[in-house]
C-alpha cells in the first residue's frame, strides 16, 4: 500500500489482490458489544472487566464521557479494559465531547440524566447535524429537562430531575434511530420503577435494540422484548460488577466476507466470531450466500466461501443497514443488479451513506440508481480505471471502497485514517488478508 499527498491529505493506494484471498480475517472487539457494555459496567456496583473491547475513537469518547460523569476508566495496554461503576448515580457532571460518534452522544444523553448536576453535550461538526431531537423528546416526556441552544442537533443541556429517576413508560413514535431506544433500556435497571417503552409506527434497526436486551440480560438484567407488539420493559435490578468477552466485530468482518464472496477461489474465515451471534450485521452473511457464495462456518468461526460470480436480486436490510455497505461494494461484482432497500438510516450517518457509495461506485463504472431509503447497483459496466475514493471521514466508506480496491485495482483513498473510528488497525490488516498472510488487529 502506497501513500503520497494531495493538497495536504493523505492519499493510499488500497491494495489489490493478485489472486485468491485465503485466511483468517480478526477484526477487533464489537463496537456495538462493547459500547454497550461499558454503558452497563459505568452504572453497575463494583469495578467490572471487558476482554477484548474495541479501542477506538468511538469508544474513547463514551469511555471519556462515562469519566465525566464519575465512572473510572481504565483502558489498558494489553488485557481487559476495566471500569469500576457508580451504583446508579452518576457523582459528576460536566461538558460531555462525543466528538463524531452518533452511539457515544445518544447514550451519553441518557446517562447525564442520572448525573448529581448538569451536563453539555456536544460534538463535531458533523455529529452537530445528525439526528438528535428523538432522544431528547423521549427522555423529556419522561420527566428529563433537555434543552437545545440552538438549531443544531447539538449541543444539548441536560439536567438530572428526581422525576425521571422514577422511570416508567413511554410511546415512541417513529424514530431517527434506535439507539435512543437502547440508550433508554440501558439505563432502566436504575429507574425505580424500570422502564416500559412502547413503540409506534415504523421503527428502525429493530435488530440492536436485541443486541441492547441480549446485553442487559447477560449482566443479569431483567429485561423482555416483545417485538411482534413493540413493547420492551426493563425492569429495576441492583446490578453487580461483571465480567465479559467482547466477540469481534461482525460489521468490520463483513468487508473481508465480501472481498471472498467475489474473488474466484477465495475463503475467508472469521475466527470467534459464532455464526449465531447476536450482531445485527452477522445477516451480511445471508444476504452473500443469498447472492451466491458459500457458506462454510465452523464452531470455531464464521466464514465465506466463494461459490461462482454473483447472482442479482433485491435485498431488505432493514435489520443492517450499516452492514449494507459491505454488500454494495460486493454488488458491483455481480452478474445482474443488486437491490438493497430499507436504508432510511443512512443518511444520518457518518456520511449521507446512500449518497456518498452512489459516488464512488459510479465513478467506477457501475450504473447506480437510489432514493431515500434503497440503493441500486448493476456493475456490469464496472471499468479498471484509477479512481480516488474520498470517504467524507466515513470509516464504512472507506472501509467497502477497499473491497473494490482488493478485486479491480486502481482504487486510492483520501483521508485513510477515517477507518480508526471503528478500526485504528484496519489498512495493515486489509494489507496481510490481501496479501495471503491472514488479517487480524
């Protein structure tokens, strides 16, 4: 992998496969795992460990957050990341920086509404746009005081009321993004009457609001989701420090998945990660096999085989839409177009992502076509010709135009670093997978 400047910004040459990509692929720990259990280990008794968490811009804000606030944060060099909670009530408060990281913000929201005073939320630039407003209305109409300065998203004043500590229930109608929902449930166990949220309307990213109850249930919360009705309750539980293993990251595996489900004679392997885990993104899997590879998953692992070129078809990714990206970038491979709907949470993104793939992938040849919610990509027009991909500090961007780099060549990407938002390691690890010598962190 190359590297030269242009304008002042890093340009990388993402590196090409010169054959069959065969090997183990080891991202890091979960983000979505590990954000939520460093929400729960914060509010918990005691001081609680977590092997193998992601380390990574995202996680560093929430982890300087729930610092803020009263929480002890220990990252460490090597082992398990360390947090020793505070029993329920936050004893600070203070300026709360979520820098670019939606998940950050939305549970650091909630959790300032369990602080001994108040608290100001802000980010970047881009975190200002994003859609904020959802959480700041449902955990007002629980007795919150949230209030906007401006007509940005952010920064939000939150002030703790002895009202909200009560808990209780609330209908939400549609909302901009689950994570508010979750970031309410991870907070129950410490509202005197839990919290019975009631939803309405089209939801959504339903699938992490499992992971956020798969979470509070593995720490010995008591928590129940009935999905067919919309309604999800937590119920009051005095939790105690714990101890758990973070799988690695499903929505980072899917870029190595893709590149093998393309690549003729390709396989690659995913150790650790179990085939039933509960990562909204492990559905990446189906949506490959559906188009055509294989898969060949282990107890030890999941993995992707090629099985021939791609077939078309229409996709619902509802339930993944961030693990969407990963197979537009395979969809550009395929013999017939792929069809990928139920995207409305991208454009809230890190980038507007529905957008910004349509970009890049046109500019590889591929026809595209797209609206608010679904995205269309018929690469039979693909050509080989040098394009530079600029992500728009999007680490998912990024991320799936090094796919298209691994099986045509000629893809360079500005502003590489993007990818330590979720991955600080990724580019040597893409590198050692390409080259045959297997990816890890």
């Amino acid at each position: 992998m190359t590297a030269s400047a242009k304008g002042g910004l890093e340009v990388h040459s993402a590196p090409r496969a010169t054959g069959p990509v065969r090997g183990a692929f080891l991202p890091p720990g979960s983000k979505s795992l590990t954000q939520r259990f460093m929400m729960l280990a914060a509010l918990a008794e005691g001081s609680s460990t977590i092997d193998h968490p992601l380390d990574s811009a995202d996680t560093r804000a929430l982890g300087a957050g729930l610092a803020t606030l009263g929480a002890s944060v220990r990252w460490p060099e090597r082992g398990p990341l360390v947090i020793r909670g505070v029993d329920g009530t936050f004893p600070g408060f203070g300026n709360l920086d979520a820098v670019d990281g939606g998940t950050p913000a939305r549970f650091l929201m909630a959790a300032a509404c369990l602080a001994s005073g108040s608290s100001v939320l802000d980010g970047s630039a881009r975190l200002r746009q994003r859609p904020m407003q959802d959480g700041v209305s449902i955990l007002n109409s629980l007795g919150a005081t949230l209030k906007q300065s401006t007509s940005a998203q952010l920064p939000i004043t939150i002030t703790p009321t002895q009202e909200f500590r009560k808990g209780g229930s609330c209908r939400i109608p549609a909302a901009a993004s689950s994570q508010f929902i979750s970031a309410l449930a991870l907070i129950g166990p410490w509202l005197t009457r839990g919290v019975e949220v009631r939803l309405e309307g089209e939801q959504p990213s339903l699938s992490y609001i499992d992971l956020t109850v798969h979470c509070l249930r593995k720490v010995g919360a008591a928590a129940a989701w009935r999905a067919s009705e919309g309604v999800l309750r937590v119920e009051p539980t005095r939790l105690k420090a714990f101890h758990v293993a973070i799988e690695p990251d499903a929505s980072s595996a899917a870029y190595g998945l893709a590149l093998a489900a393309i690549m003729p004679g390709s396989e690659v392997t995913v150790a650790g990660l179990p085939r039933s885990s509960h990562q909204p993104d492990m559905a990446v899997f189906d949506a490959l096999v559906e188009l055509g590879a294989v898969d060949c998953s282990t107890a030890g692992g999941s993995a992707i085989r090629y099985g021939s070129r791609l077939n078309g078809g229409v996709l619902d990714a509802s339930r993944w839409p961030d693990g969407s990206l990963a197979v537009m970038a395979a969809a550009a491979f395929a013999s017939a177009p792929v069809e990928i709907r139920g995207l409305s949470t991208l454009a809230g993104k890190e980038s507007d992502r529905i957008e910004a793939m349509g970009a890049w992938l046109q500019a590889a040849g591929a026809t595209v076509e797209c609206g608010g919610d679904w995205i269309r990509v018929d690469g039979r027009s693909l050509h080989d010709r040098q394009i530079v991909v600029d992500p728009r500090n999007d680490h998912r961007i990024a991320m799936s135009a090094a796919v298209a780099g691994a099986a045509r060549g000629g893809v360079r990407i500005s502003d590489p670093a993007c990818v330590g938002k979720s991955w600080p390691g990724f580019w040597p690890a893409w590198q050692r997978l390409v080259a045959g010598f297997g990816g890890s962190t």
